[in-house]
C-alpha cells in the first residue's frame, strides 16, 4: 500500500494539469486518492508539491492573459453553421417531383472586434504610468492625508 506523500509524488503531473483547469484542493485530492486535510498538508510543507502547484497558477494565469489581450486587439474564428438544403428531382416516371433534404455543416470565418473594455483593462495594469484613470491620484491622496493630519493636530492641539 503507498503512502499518501508517495500517491502525491506519483500524482504531480496531474496536479499540475488539475491547477491549470481551476480544480479545487478537494478535488485535487481526490484524483490522487488522499484526504483534503492531507494534501494541504504536503501543499504547505513539501517544496515539490509547492513549485506544481505554483506552475500550474503561472500556466492557468498566462492563458487568461493572452485571452484578454485576443479580446482586446481582436481576432478571427471559425463557427460552424448548419443549414438544411433541399434536392428537387425528377422521379422515373417524369412527372413527380421527389424532393430530397440532407444538412450540410459549412465553416465559416467571422471577426470579432476589439473590446474597449479590455483594453482599458489591459492598459489600465500594464501600463499603469501613462494609462491609469488619474495619474495623479497617489500624489492628490498623500495631499490630502497631510492635510487631514495637521487638521486633527490642530484640533487636538498636537502641532
């Protein structure tokens, strides 16, 4: 019978993809057969367990990074469309008119356009100097806090 640090061990590949797809520690825990409280043991003390897991956040967090960074300059996909199409034909006497209908699947190329949010969003945090809402407000803040402090000394009469 294993121990549960060696099922952890032998699990580290599909912990690393189970963190990449937002499973939580309970089911995590279950997918290598150890309790909960188990494995957040061995995710607080083994160093291994530690360095999967943070992989595997690093993964999950480029891949929503580059989907917002997709929705904000735009992109290009496919969808996939049914349609039902009808076949007229003559029958052998020539007269009826047998009408056939079978569905075709077409793919087709659409656009979809920059989301301004998204940008704003994008700007917002990675180019915070130049892009944030008031490039001012950290200075405008330590202003106003001084100003509140020497507003209470002065009623207190700590000057």
């Amino acid at each position: 019978m294993k121990s549960n640090e060696d099922k952890i061990i032998e699990g580290l590949s599909i912990i690393e993809t189970m963190v990449e797809q937002g499973a939580t520690d309970k089911e995590i825990a279950a997918a290598v057969d150890v309790g909960y409280s188990t494995y957040r043991k061995y995710k607080a003390e083994n160093v291994e367990l530690k360095a999967i897991v943070s992989q595997g956040k690093v993964k999950k967090n480029q891949a929503v990074e580059q989907a917002l960074y997709k929705n904000a300059i735009g992109y290009y996909y496919k969808e996939e469309i049914v349609t039902k199409v009808k076949n007229e034909e003559l029958a052998d006497d020539g007269v009826t008119i047998l009408a056939k209908e079978s569905v075709q699947i077409s793919s087709i190329e659409k656009y979809k356009g920059p989301d301004l949010a998204a940008e704003k969003y994008w700007l917002n945090n990675k180019e915070k100097a130049r892009w944030r809402d008031d490039p001012n407000k950290v200075d405008n803040d330590k202003k106003l806090t001084k100003l509140k402090e020497k507003e209470v000394n002065a009623k207190t009469g700590d000057i």
